[in-house]
C-alpha cells in the first residue's frame, strides 16, 4: 500500500463524511414520509434541511472530488 501524505489522509476523511451525510439525507427523507407524530416529522425535517446545508455547494466543505484542484484551501500552521 503507498503511502498517504496528511492531506491524502484529509481528502479520504472528508469523502468519507460527504458519503455519510448523503446517505443521512436519503434516510431523513424516508423518515420524514413514514412519520406519524407530526412533532417527529417536523424534527426530521429540520434536521434533514441543516444536513442538506452542510453538503450543498458553498457551505463550506465542497463535494471532495473537487478539493484537490482548489488552490485556495486554507494551509495549516506548524505550531512550534
């Protein structure tokens, strides 16, 4: 197996949750039609519409299979 730098290390973790909160969404989605309490509706549907920004382009994390042709990724300092 080849070796991963950090940021190849940072790249797969953010796929990994990408992939996740996608899934989340799918699952929320069938959540929310199966419900019978409108209370647990309404929770399932706040809930899927603060995942859905958090996976949406501009929120901050991009889909990863674009994150390594951005160049204005913020680099981490070394703290010494």
């Amino acid at each position: 197996m080849a070796t991963k730098t950090l940021e190849d290390l940072f790249i797969d973790g953010v796929k990994d949750i990408y992939y996740a909160e996608r899934k989340i969404v799918a699952a929320l989605k069938k959540m929310i039609r199966g419900a019978q309490s409108q209370d647990l509706k309404a929770a399932f549907e706040t809930h899927l519409q603060e995942t859905e920004g958090q996976v949406t382009p501009g929120s901050g994390v991009r889909n990863p299979r674009q994150a390594r042709a951005r160049q204005d990724m913020p680099r981490h300092r070394r703290y010494r």
